[in-house]
C-alpha cells in the first residue's frame, strides 16, 4: 500500500510543509498542557512547597481523559486532512492529470487515505511519550495503550473514509470539510441521543401512556466512534461492558444476551471498518473517468 504513487508523493510533500509542524507542536503542546495539568491536581499539595500524598486510586482516570482528548483531537484533525484530498486536486487543477495516468481510482483513492493516515501516525506516535506518563505512576499496562492505538488508527480509517468521499462529491475543500465535520457530528452527537430518546419512549411504554418499539435503534450506535472510545476505556477501567449492558436493556430482543462482554466494541469496530470501505467504494465510483465518458456519449 506504502507503495503507491499517490501515497508517496503525498506523504514527501506533507512532511515538507510548515503546516504539518506547526500541526505536530500544537497537537502535542495542547495534550501535553493537559497531561501535566491532571498529573498535577492528583497530588496534594501541603504548604504549597512539598507534596504530602499521591492519590493512586485516580492514576487511571488520568490516563482516560488523556487517551479520550487525544482521540477527540485527532477526530478533530482527520476532516481537515482528508476532504481536501480530492478536492484539492480539483482546485488545482491537477485532478483530471492523475486521471490520465495509469492509477485507477480505487489507487487513487487508497492513495489519498493512506496518505492522510500516515500524517496522523506522526500525531500518534509523538504523542507516546505524553501517554506514557502514567508508566511513572502505575495503573495501566501496555496492551492498554495497544489497544488505544489500535482504535485510533481505525478511527482515522473511518472518519477518514468519510472525508475522501465527500471530497469526490463537491468541488470545493471548504465544503467538503463542513460535510465531514457534520457526518462527524451526526455519527457522535445525534446518535449518542438516540440512546435517552429510547430510554424515554420505553419507560412511556411501560406507563401504557403508548406501544411503540423503538429498542432496536440503540444499534446505530455501533457506528458512533464516541461511543466505542468511551466502551473501550470502560473496559479497560471497570473491566465491564456498559454499552452492551444498555442494549440489553433497550433492544427488544435478547441477541446481545448470548455474547461475551467486550461484543459490542467488537462488532461497532468491524461495523465501522465496513462503512469506510463503503464510503471508498461510493468514492471510487464517483472518481471513475470511463463512468463518465460514457454517460456524456449517451447524451
């Protein structure tokens, strides 16, 4: 995949730019301002000069709310990276260049995502040193940041795929950044109020106020990535499955009941990685040059 010529020319020019710098030292410099920030209000002070204890009970929640920012900061950064992929070319004036070649669109596409991800493995892998902070106390192990790490490079995957497709569709950058930022809400935000919403018309239900079965639409939620950081980090923390645990009590059957704790991040993950690669399918569609050679003879 790192071969492709797309992918390579986009990575040389990324890390050539200022822009990808300035991207790495506030994106570190911010987390970093919160690491110490909430490393230092574990301890307490006593006389302002010495510290008398450290809470350790509290070590791990140090650890969610860094590895929970950093993840809300790169879903923050992947629209920006991603939807001017195609887009950008298409304000070049470049894009119809990178058709005449020999790559096909799917290359194409592929090329710009791989791309992209790899300037986000430059924001993860210089952001260790700051997760890894909460080694010098205890609490958390490493296949707990493995895990971490792996879910944020299936978040960029997902959102990612998102961006590419809605930078085959409109012409502009800038609006192509505003669909991906509202896909990104749509998929974090109004699904995660699907949640209460069935919550509510279940308990009227049960009141007899009116019967409508509406349990089976917590499922959408297996394509909000902020319910899945939030599931994996409560796992890792109380070692139990809250989100599997709310769709026992919503969906109108028992499918959940029969599976191990852990199911529900499990399949929202491989739901998610099956929607990107939809979206990179819709994308190579739309980039398809012969696709519209043809409907333009038909006219």
């Amino acid at each position: 995949m790192f071969r492709n010529p797309v992918c390579i020319k986009e990575m040389k020019l990324s890390v050539r730019t200022k822009k990808t710098a300035m991207g790495l030292f506030i994106f570190n410099g911010a987390l970093a301002v919160l690491a110490l920030f909430a490393y230092y209000l574990m301890f307490d002070l006593s006389g302002g000069t010495s510290y008398s204890y450290v809470n350790l009970s509290v070590v791990i929640y140090l650890y969610a709310i860094i590895a929970v920012t950093e993840m809300a900061m790169i879903a923050f950064v992947i629209p920006v990276i991603t939807a001017g992929s195609i887009a950008g070319e298409r304000e070049k004036q470049t894009l119809e260049i990178l058709l005449t070649t020999r790559l096909t669109p799917w290359q194409i596409v592929t090329g710009k995502l791989v791309s992209s991800i790899s300037t986000l493995l430059l924001y993860i892998i210089s952001s260790l040193p700051i997760l890894c902070i909460v080694f010098s106390i205890g609490g958390v192990n490493v296949w707990d940041m493995a895990q971490i790490m792996l879910y944020v490079f299936v978040l960029a995957i997902y959102l990612g795929s998102f961006g590419i497709l809605f930078s085959t569709i409109f012409k502009k950058s800038i609006v192509a950044t505003v669909y991906t930022y509202g896909m990104l809400i749509v998929t974090s935000i109004i699904f995660y109020i699907i949640i209460p919403v069935t919550y509510a018309i279940m308990e009227s239900n049960a009141k007899g106020n009116y019967s409508v079965d509406v349990g089976n639409l917590v499922v959408i939620n297996l394509l909000n990535p902020l319910i899945s950081v939030l599931a994996l980090i409560c796992n890792q923390i109380v070692t139990a499955d809250v989100f599997q645990t709310i769709s026992l009590n919503t969906l109108s059957n028992d499918f959940w009941s029969n599976m191990e704790p852990g199911t529900w991040l499990i399949v929202s993950i491989l739901a998610q990685i099956l929607v990107a690669f939809l979206c990179l399918f819709l994308a190579t569609k739309r980039l398809n040059p012969i696709k519209k050679v043809k409907k333009s003879k038909q006219a």
